[in-house]
C-alpha cells in the first residue's frame, strides 16, 4: 500500500523547546532530522549525504529522498537504545549519560509528525518501542531488579532492524506458583484443622461415655485468654508462650486420653503420681488379647501417638498466632465477642442437650488433678495414722481365732465376681440357677453357707488392692496405701493364722508370675506361683491355667499330704479375668494331668477374643460363663476332697469393666462363708447375712475393709483396743 507523503508543519514553540539542539555532526541528526538525503555546509553548498556518512563512526543505512517511515525510525531508535544498554555494561560511569541521549531519541520519535503511512502495523511496533524505552528508563533510574532484569531484543532483531517482541513472563518454579488456588485452600485447611484440633484439645470430655456431640458445641474459656495473652506479648515471648501453650495442650490431651482407659476399666481417672505402675498391666491385657505382636504394635503406637499431639499442638498454636497477629483487628473483635458470649452464657446457665455452654472444663481438670496430687501426698500421713491404730496388734497369739483352730481355712478369691453378675437379667439369671444348685451340691455333701456384701475399694482392675483390704483391714484404694501396706507391720488375717502357730499358711498364686517380695509381709510359709504349680498347658488370656488345674496342683501339693498339720490357705483363681475368652471348660479329673490335654481342648472350642470383644453382650455373656466355670470348680472342688474341719471363705475382688456393668456400678462383690460344722456359722448368725450362696437383696452391705476385725472378733476374743 502506497501513500502521498503529507508534508510537514512546523513545530509550535513549545516543540522547539522540548527538543535539543543538534550539532552537525551529532549521530542522531539523522533521527531529528525530517529531511536526511543533503544538509547545507557552512559554504551554502549541499553536503552530500555520503560525505557525511564517511565522518560518522555508525553503519547508516542507504538513503533515499524519500521521507523515513515510522518503522524505520524505531528500528533506529531500537538500535541506539541496545548501543546505550551495551555502553552501561561495559562503562558504568557514561551509562547515564548515553541512556538520556537515547531516551531523548525516543521522545524526538515519538514527537516525529506523522509521514502517511499509519496502518496497524506501524501503531504496534510504535507501541512496543515505547514500552521497551520506558522499562530502560526505569532500570537507568533504579528500579526493581525484576524490573531492570526484562530480557531485551536479540542481536538480530537489532541488525536486521525488525520490531521487539514482548518480554516472556518469568516461569513458575514452584507448585504454589502454577497452582494458586491450590495453594490458597490447602493454608486454609491446614488453618481450619489446626483450630479444630486445639479447640478439641481444650473441650473434649475425659471420660469415654460423655464423648457425645454437645460437648464440642461450647465456648472454652481457656482458648478466649490464651489467644488475648499472646496478642499482648512481644514477638518473642509471644512465640515461646504459644510453644509452652501448645506443649501443654498436649500434655493434656494425653492425660484425658489416660483418663478415658482409667475411667472405662477402674471407674477413676487417671493418678498422676501412683499409676504409671498400672501401664504394665496394660501392656500384658493387650498382649492376652491381640498377642505380643498386637501389644508390640500398640505401645509404639502410643509412643507415637504421645510424640504426635504434642508436637502437632505446638504447630497449631504457632500457626493460629501468626494469623492472629497479622489480622489484629479482627482477631481483637472476636475474641471480644466471643468473650461477651461466654459470660451471657454462664451468667444465664444456657446449655445445649444439658451441658453448660461456657465451658472452662480444661482448668478444672488441671485445677482437680493438681489438688489430687497435694491429695496424695497428704494421704501417706494419714493412712499411716490408721495403720498404727490396729486393735489386733497386741493380742497374744493364743487368743487369736480361737474359734477356728483345728479347721482347714481356705480364703479364695474369684477374680471379677461382682455383683453385677447377679443383678443384671442378662447375666443373673443363669448364674443364679448355677449357684442354686450348687447350693444344693454342698447341702448333699454335709455343708452349710451364708452370703453377704462387701464393698470393694476398686473396680475393673487391682485385684491386689482389693485382696490387701479384705487381709489388712485398712481402705488399700491406690498404690500408694498398697506400698505404705507391705512395708510396715499392720496385722493382716494371714498373718494372724500363721502368728498363732496352730496352721501352716500357704499362698496359691497361679497369676504371679515373677518375683513377690511382698508375700512375704502377708505371712504365708509358702507361695506357690505360676512356675511351682507344674502346669505344662496353654495360658487361657491372662490366666496362666485354668482353675480346675489350680486346685488339683493345691490338691496334690498341699492340701492332700498325710499327717499334715491344719492350714489356711490363700487362694486366686483366674479363669474369669478379663477379657473372658477363651474360657476352659470343666473336664473329669482323671484327665486334668499336668494340663497338656488343654493344649488340644483350647484349640478345638476357644473362643478368639478379638472376635469376642466385637460385641458387648458376646463380652458380657463370656464373662457370665468364666464366673459360672470358676465357682463350679471351686465348689466341686469342697465337696469331694473338703471334711468337717473345712471351712472355705470366697468372695470376688472387684467388679468387672463398664462393658460389662454398664455406667455407674456400684462396688460390691458377693461373699460367701461354707462350713459342715454349724458351731462356724452359729458365731455370724448376728450378721445377717442370706443363707446360700447368693445374696439376697436385702443382705447387708459392709465396707471391704471391716471384714478383718468382724471375723477376728466372731472367732477369737478381741483385746487391745477398738476395731476399725
């Protein structure tokens, strides 16, 4: 496309001032110039225009006498620029200068009156050199390196004269950087669980059966002053208290999480100074229940657990500080609110589904559990003072049961028999059948029985705690009185048959399993553990032989001796501990051998415990079965090898699990006392207790710890104080 030139009007004065003027020999004038073909000499003669070139010390293009198109004068442009670019690199101290030259060319370009040929090409090309001289002018003057650092037009495009492409936009290195809006909703998850996860810390219960939705609808107290105290602090306080902070919402979690175990198998929470013991029974219940591997696996698992919450609520409160911090007002105004809101509500008492909206249960678990350890520490004084004060200490060893000498006593604890077993419809009324016609066994077999109450000081677990209050006399409610127990020198019943002289005491421990130093302190001559019983059969979960092979070994160790003096013997039964499967069964005696035919018993009918503890009422039906086998052993047990000078004392040591008994048990156990001679049961007749051996519902109800003084004062003349 062709155009006639369009001649050129002259420039108004404020052109002429904006433009500078130029020496003939300047290497621009060809740039400023409208008319570059001849140029006047000082003579008045025209300079030819190859002359001119010649003096110059830049390549010009051919000339023509044709005006230059705009095209043509930004590829000049364009050029000086590039020279002004290399010119900066090579000699720092003229860049400046060179780079206000060029931009000068740009704005006499820019200024240049249009030639005619003003298609859309031209536009763009003139748009590019713009951007391209503004963007030098910016590095020149100091800006951003990002900025200074825009890739220019290559060497060729500067020889052949063409126009500059558009700079490429820099390549993203990163995910974040292509995916923005990936990464904009993963910090926000990652916000949203880190609330959650310190909100759950601060409000979720610490016992298992009140883990229910209205609980996590509440406004924690604790979590309004925390985050007010870290907007308040200094940026390095702020950040070793949301460290401290985090740390202890952990450590929190993880004490709830304890008391949730506590509270589900022992009705308690968790004691911070005197249960860590208690860790190892875990470990071994685990183990009888998912075997070494399982309970391998689920230690690590709880150490990891632990590591977990503490440093994943470190991480959270870290976060949330940040954000806190950096939006101040608004977090200021919420907590505002939400602080207005926590005292509407616990001012009016509203609550959701029956729990207290504003919750500050956080402190008043630290509050309670701090208070339990002062508690603790003062309870050592003065279960020391109750021990000291033992109406029995004094009494010469002749005056002591008198009422059963020559008697064969055998003290047997069945472990988990509570009262629950009989109560409850599911479980009782098959039990109840049991009891009833082994009542009828024994009243075949010459024997009489009375049954009673006693409250245990535990339940779930802590056989040991509820065996040493029915000997010692004292409330044994935690390991502490227990440690206390063993190392003084209260009088327990054991030791009182054994300081008479009259009986030789032994101890049937089928669950010891390595060294009793503490059955020394009870008084028995001899412990037989799990090792001296000579079982060679499979354990039965945590029982280590069925209760049926216990008494036979008692049978054949002790009890059946000829010409041997009267005993008291303390015996455990273990068959109905948890978890209750699998459960032997009874077989006839003559098969019982050294327990290897259990090998092939237990694999043929044993129930898998895991597969059990699916269900609950599988889990309470085993259990009701494990009471049932471990009762009729004993009971068969009476009646073939027992005499007239036998007299058998039973009872349970606690109650089972909440799986079992459901919420709020009750602590009792049943107790029965079996003797052929009616001159035994004549001495308690005062005590109310039901004949047979299941206790009636209006049998009385004694605390565990009274049952020592009442049976020493029924058979023996008390001396030397007041009972308990």
């Amino acid at each position: 496309m062709s155009h006639t030139p369009t001649p050129q009007l002259p420039a108004t004065d404020h052109e002429a001032a904006a433009v500078p003027e130029r020496s003939p020999d300047d290497d621009t004038a060809a740039v400023d110039g409208g008319d570059t073909s001849e140029e006047p000499r000082a003579d008045g003669k025209a300079e030819p225009a190859d002359e001119k070139a010649a003096l110059t010390a830049e390549p010009v293009e051919t000339k023509t006498n044709a005006p230059k198109t705009t095209e043509a004068k930004m590829a000049e442009a364009k050029t000086a620029e590039a020279k002004t670019a290399e010119a900066k690199t090579s000699d720092p101290k003229t860049a400046e200068t060179k780079t206000s030259d060029t931009n000068d060319k740009a704005t006499a370009v820019s200024r240049e009156p249009s030639t005619g040929v003003t298609d859309e090409a031209d536009v763009a090309a003139a748009k590019e050199t713009d951007a391209s001289t503004t963007q030098q002018q910016t590095a020149t003057d100091g800006g951003t390196p990002e900025e200074s650092s825009t890739p220019e037009m290559t060497s060729g495009s500067e020889q052949t004269g063409t126009p500059a492409q558009p700079a490429e936009p820099p390549i993203p290195h990163s995910w974040r950087e292509r995916r923005p809006d990936l990464d904009r909703a993963l910090a926000w998850t990652v916000t949203g669980l880190a609330l959650v996860l310190v909100l759950f810390a601060l409000i979720v219960p610490n016992d298992i059966t009140k883990l229910e939705p209205a609980r996590f609808v509440r406004i924690p107290a604790e979590g309004i002053l925390g985050a007010g105290l870290l907007l308040l602090l200094p940026p390095r306080t702020r950040k070793l208290m949301a460290v401290v902070m985090g740390a202890g919402l952990g450590l929190l979690t993880i004490l709830k999480l304890l008391d949730m175990g506590f509270y589900w198998t022992l009705d308690r929470p968790f004691d911070l100074v005197l249960d860590w013991i208690l860790l190892d029974d875990a470990q071994s219940f685990v183990k009888d229940l998912a075997g070494e591997s399982g309970a391998l696996a689920a230690t690590i698992g709880l150490i990891v657990l632990v590591a977990a919450f503490v440093v994943l609520l470190v991480l959270s409160v870290l976060r949330l500080t940040r954000l806190m911090v950096s939006n101040r007002h608004t977090t200021g105004r919420t907590l505002l609110v939400l602080g207005t809101a926590w005292i509407t509500c616990s001012t009016l008492t509203l609550e959701f589904s029956g729990v207290p909206v504003a919750s500050h249960s956080a402190a008043t678990l630290v509050e309670n559990r701090v208070e339990a350890v002062r508690s603790g520490l003062r309870d050592g004084k003065a279960f020391q003072k109750q021990a000291d004060d033992d109406a029995f200490a004094n009494v010469p060893p002749d005056q002591l049961l008198t009422g059963l000498r020559g008697k064969d006593v055998l003290i047997t604890f069945i472990e988990s028999y509570g009262r629950s077993a009989l109560d409850d419809p599911q479980m009782g009324e098959p039990l109840g059948k049991t009891l009833e016609q082994k009542t009828k066994e024994l009243t075949d077999a010459g024997y009489a029985s009375r049954s009673g109450w006693l409250r245990s000081p535990i339940t779930g677990a802590g056989s040991w705690l509820g065996h040493s209050t029915f000997l010692s006399g004292l409330w044994i409610k935690n390991q502490q009185r227990y440690r206390n127990l063993v190392s003084g020198d209260r009088l327990t019943l054991t030791e009182a048959f054994r300081r008479t002289g009259a009986w030789r005491t032994v101890g049937i421990v089928p669950g010891t399993q390595k060294a009793w130093p503490e059955g020394k302190y009870f008084g028995l001559d001899h412990i037989y553990d799990s090792d001296e019983l000579g079982y060679k059969g499979p354990k039965f979960s945590w029982s280590t032989m069925p209760d049926q092979y216990t008494l036979k070994a008692f049978e054949e160790l002790e009890h059946g001796k000829k010409d041997r003096k009267p005993m008291m013997a303390e015996i455990i039964l273990t068959s109905s501990h948890n978890p209750w499967a699998p459960i032997p069964r009874t077989i006839p005696e003559d098969q019982v051998g050294d327990g290897s035919v259990y090998h092939s018993l237990q694999k043929k009918e044993g129930k898998d415990p895991t597969e059990v503890w699916k269900d609950p009422l599988n889990v309470r039906d085993e259990y009701r079965k494990s009471i049932e086998y471990s009762v009729t052993s004993l009971v068969d047990y009476v009646a073939k090898y027992g005499s007239k000078d036998t007299v058998l004392v039973f009872l349970g040591d606690h109650q089972p699990n909440k799986t079992v008994t459901g919420e709020n048990p009750n602590y009792d156990v049943p107790i029965s006392i079996v003797a052929q001679d009616p001159k035994v049961l004549d001495k308690i007749s005062d005590w109310g207790w039901t004949d047979g051996l299941k206790p009636g519902d209006n049998a009385p109800e004694w605390r565990m710890d009274k049952f020592r003084d009442r049976f020493m004062t029924a058979f023996g003349p008390q001396g030397g104080g007041t009972t308990s």
